[in-house]
C-alpha cells in the first residue's frame, strides 16, 4: 500500500494533525476572569493554577463554578489534576460538568482510585481503578448519549474507566464546577449507595471510597431488596465489594445473576478518619474544550473599552462601564468586534480563535508590556505583550 502524506510527508508516512482544544482556560496569572467564573468558595488561590489548599483541621470544601456553559450532541473537555505529596484517606476531588445538584456526570480522585461518575435524579453511578499519586488529565468525553470517563497520564492515554449510556443527560446544557470536599469525621460509620454500571455488572465488583476498618463487618443491601451476608454472598478486598460466585460457596441464587445496571446497592462499613493527617492540597490547571457548543463566553456588544486605571472586571465594557484588564476583554470579545484601549498600561494577551480590531481611545496611548506589571499569562510569554492563535488577521490601530 502506497501512503503520501498530506503535509508534506513522503511515500508510506502520513502526517496527523494533533487535535487542538478551541476553548482553552490557562488559568496563568493571578488575576481571575470574572467573565467566565463565579467568585471561588474558599480556600481557592489562583496562581498560574487553582490551588485547593486545606489544613487538617479545615473541613471547608473548595469550588469554582462556570458562567459559561457547554453543550452539544458531541463534548469533549479535560483539566490537568495534581495533588501534594501526600493524600488523605477520606477527599474526593473532581471536575463535574453540572446541570444541577442532582445531574451531572464527573470524573473524581479518592485515595488510591480514579473514579468516573454520574448522577441522575440524585441516583449516583459510579466505577473505578486503581491509580497511585500522580499528576493526571480527567476527560469526559461525550458521544451522542454515550459518555466515556477518561484520564491521561505520562504513560498512556487516553485510558477509559467505562462508559454508559445516559438518556436522561445527553441533551443538556452543562456549567463547569472543580473542587475537592471532605467526609465528615464526626461520625466513623460510612453509608454509601451506588447504582450499578455497566462495568460494575460484567466486573462483579464495586470500589468503596474508602476501606473498611473490618472487611468481614460490612453490611450490604439491596435497595428495596434483601440484605446479603459478608462470606456468602460477597466478600471485601481492601476498597473493593465483590460477588464473584467463584470465590464464594455455592449459593442458590449467585448475586451475579441477579444484578443487572441500575440495581442500587447500600454498603454500610465502620472507617478510622484518626489513621492519618487530612492536609490537602490539590492544583488544577488547563482546562480545555476540544467539542461542543459554549455559551456565554463572549459579549453581545460589537465594541468593548478597557481602562487599565478606572475600570472593572465585573463591568459590562460600554463607554462609561469598561474593563480594566486587557486579557479579560479579548477573551470575553466577540469575533470580529472591537477592543479600545484607554491611557494606562495593559497586561499581556493571548487572543485565540477570533479576529478583533484592537485600537487605542481618540487620544490615548495605550501601552502594552510584560515590564512592572502584573503578567496574567505566564513567564513563558514574557517575549510577547501579544499573541495570536488561529487567528486569519489582525488590525491593530494607535497601539504603542
């Protein structure tokens, strides 16, 4: 078989074009885009990542929270994770894509596994493996009604945890939400409910959030069911719930032909939370949209003005009103539209995926510069106050 490559490659080599996200929050900076995210629930610091940070005796639970949204018949997005160097026994940190409390799909990491997840109607699903301390990337990646929970490390990727078909989400319109939040400690008996997946079903297992302080004294119930029983029916391993029939007595009714996706399970286990430090501290970083539709993301207004000296962020950027950060304006800028600048110095840009006229107020002289001032992109663009990306053209007018 002969192959040429369509950029440029010679016979029998094909060239692939990576795929490109074309939403992309860098989070680089110090300074939030209020345009795009709700104030954070502390403790959340933003220093060219969004750092989680909180102490053993901080039981608050860290979050931000999209304006925009996302939608479409096909959505892929992911977000960089990392954790400090030690994690404690009972967190869960996660990146959601929300339609309410009750509705949302996810991908989450506890101690000693990396889960996906959805909920419908308050009905949590939800499978895992096994996956150690290390820096990682979660996707959901939807197709149609399908949604695959992915992750991609240094070693592999992307690696799916499983998939399923969910009717009841597949034409929503989804927020984003990141964070991390604590069980409490004040009572050491945990009760969790599950729903079976796909993957739970053909696995003959569930994944536990956390181990069980006596593997033989976990009660487990179907729900509006019968009460199974620990060395018969099931038997635990660390985290994990199993009821594989092979490695049980004979029973005349294995729990594996009984179960099917759907069934809810409740496990009841005692866990020690005194067994280790709770400190945590977890960063997220690039949060990106490779498909689907966004909303609320940019401005209605074909001219927005930005001033360095008067403005706010949380100003709609008309004539009176304006901004007063640079990188927020272009990045809130509609197509083709107008950016005015007026006197003062302006942060570093980067303008992705858009054309924008960018010009100085009748008058004024703007300037743009990385020297003496806060750099909202990152050190690795201190070589350029402007950059663009996809972009066809650019008109620059009385910009110094």
């Amino acid at each position: 078989m002969s192959v040429q490559g369509k950029k440029g490659g010679t016979e029998g080599v094909t060239w692939i074009e990576p795929i490109e996200p074309f939403f992309w929050e860098k989070f680089t900076g110090t300074i939030w885009n209020p345009k795009w995210w709700y104030g954070p629930i502390p403790p959340v610091v933003l220093n060219n990542t969004v750092a989680m940070d909180t102490t053993a005796t901080d039981d608050r639970d860290p979050q931000i929270n999209s304006i925009f949204s996302i939608s479409g018949k096909n959505i892929v997005t992911d977000v960089d994770f990392s954790c400090g160097s030690s994690e404690p026994p009972y967190h869960t940190s996660y990146l959601k894509l929300v339609v309410d409390e009750r509705n949302w799909v996810g991908m989450a990491k506890k101690p000693n596994y990396i889960f996906g997840m959805y909920s419908v109607n308050g009905t949590l699903y939800q499978t895992a493996v096994p996956y150690a301390l290390t820096p990682t990337t979660f996707r959901i990646n939807k197709s149609d009604t399908t949604f695959a929970f992915q992750f991609i490390d240094s070693s592999a990727g992307p690696q799916t945890i499983f998939s399923d078909t969910v009717n009841e989400l597949s034409r929503s319109k989804f927020s984003v939400r990141l964070g991390t939040e604590k069980d409490s400690t004040s009572n050491d008996v945990k009760t969790e409910t599950f729903a079976l997946t796909p993957a739970d079903v053909a696995n003959k297992y569930i994944t536990l959030s956390g181990v069980p302080l006596d593997s033989s004294s976990v009660a487990l119930n179907i729900v509006n069911g019968s009460s199974q029983y620990d060395g018969t029916d099931f038997y635990v391993m660390g985290q994990r719930l199993y009821w594989d029939s092979s490695s049980l007595p004979v029973t005349p009714t294995p729990l594996e032909t009984v179960l099917a996706k759907g069934d809810q399970l409740r496990v009841i286990y005692a866990i020690d939370y005194g067994v280790s430090s709770n400190d945590l501290n977890v960063a997220w970083d690039n949060f990106k949209v490779f498909s689907g539709i966004m909303h609320d993301i940019e401005t209605p207004e074909s001219k927005i003005y930005v001033d360095s000296s008067y403005g706010s962020d949380y100003n709609d950027g008309r004539i009176i009103t304006p901004l007063k950060n640079l990188f927020v304006a272009t990045a809130w800028a509609k197509h083709a539209s107008t950016v005015v600048l007026y006197d003062g110095t302006y942060n570093p840009t980067e303008v992705v995926g858009k054309n924008l006229t960018l010009m100085g107020a009748n008058g004024a002289h703007p300037l743009i510069t990385t020297a003496n001032v806060q750099d909202t992109t990152g050190s690795n663009w201190e070589r350029s106050c402007l950059t663009f990306r996809d972009c066809e053209g650019l008109d620059r007018k009385s910009v110094v």
